[in-house]
C-alpha cells in the first residue's frame, strides 16, 4: 500500500536569515506502507546546486527510490544523481542536483527531491542528514549559512482490518465458488 507524502523537510534559504533544514512529520505510516519524504526548499535565493546524505535505521525503513523533484528543473536543465542506497547500513549517500550552464540559480520554493521508503517494523527511525552541500550560481558555498535539524519518523503496527471486512470476504468468496460451481453444472448438461 502506497501512502502520500510521509513527511516533509523545509529549507528555508535566506540571505537575510540563516539557512534552516528542518524535518516536519506530515502523516506517519504502517508496517508494509510506502511512503515518500519529500525535500521542500522555501525561501531560496539563487540556489544551483546541492547535495546531501540521509541515513535512518535500516531494521525499521527500506530505502525504496529517490526522485527528483521539480524545483531545481524549474531553472532549466538539470544533471540529477540519486546516490547510493544502502539498506543495510541505514544511507542515501551522495544524492546531488544540480543546474547545467551559465545561468542564474533558482529563487522561491518547492520540491527538490523525493526519498520513497517502505516500512518495515513498528518503532521510530531518525532521518540524519551528512556532507551537506549548497552552492549558488557562482558557486559560492553557501552550507555554512545552513543549519540543519534532523528529524524522525514514527512506523505505526499494521491496520488489522475489522472482523466484518473479513467475514465480507468470505461471503464473497463463498457466493463466487457458487457461482461459478452452478456455472459449471450448466455448461456440462
């Protein structure tokens, strides 16, 4: 079962104010849920480029894709990298975008990548993020200017489903074997 947006993590990418990646719980998924983490930028000033690592707790989340998400593309085109999934160990390593060419880096707000997990045992699961880096357009370094705030993730026990849904079932069950048994009785006389 897919789940919408999981959880959502802000950058806010002001020269005035200092820099703040922060990790917002939106909903929180079940045992056998997919669910997504998206990246938001908000507030940018000339952004070209990033890069990052996430890492989490690997016997509670299975790293499923990452995607890139459509705010970096919003300034023309994009050399994107996924990065490395390690399920075992727990990492995203080396998730990078960037702009290609002489141009002007992107201003304002929205997505800029999306992490797909699957849940995989109740518990919660920090999200840290590693060797961040930001660059403007003239690719000045601007990460020092960042700070970041690691959040979590809460994987809730799996929806049992109630007593009715499964006796539902097996009336459904029951009246296709009928069905489909008188179905066969006239097909053979």
């Amino acid at each position: 079962m897919r789940k919408a947006v999981g959880l959502s993590m802000l950058l806010f990418a002001s020269r005035m104010f200092a820099n703040v990646f922060d990790v917002v719980p939106v909903t929180n998924p079940s045992v056998g849920d997919t669910f997504a983490v998206n990246v938001n930028v908000d507030g940018v000033s000339d952004l070209y480029a990033y890069q990052l690592d996430l890492t989490y707790d690997p016997t509670l989340l299975s790293a499923v894709s990452v995607s890139e998400g459509p705010f970096l593309l919003s300034g023309g085109t994009t050399v994107f990298i996924p990065g490395t999934i390690d399920n075992v160990g727990g990492s995203v390593a080396g998730t990078a975008d960037a702009l290609v060419g002489a141009i002007p880096g992107v201003n304002g707000g929205g997505t800029l990548l999306t992490f797909e997990f699957a849940a995989l045992a109740p518990g919660t699961s920090a999200l840290s993020f590693g060797n961040p880096l930001l660059v403007d357009s003239s690719l000045n370094d601007i990460t020092a200017e960042t700070t970041f705030q690691d959040g979590s993730v809460t994987i809730g026990a799996p929806t049992v489903p109630e007593p009715r849904t499964y006796l539902a079932l097996c009336a459904i069950l029951l009246l296709l074997t009928v069905t489909r048994k008188v179905h066969q009785a006239r097909k053979s006389s």
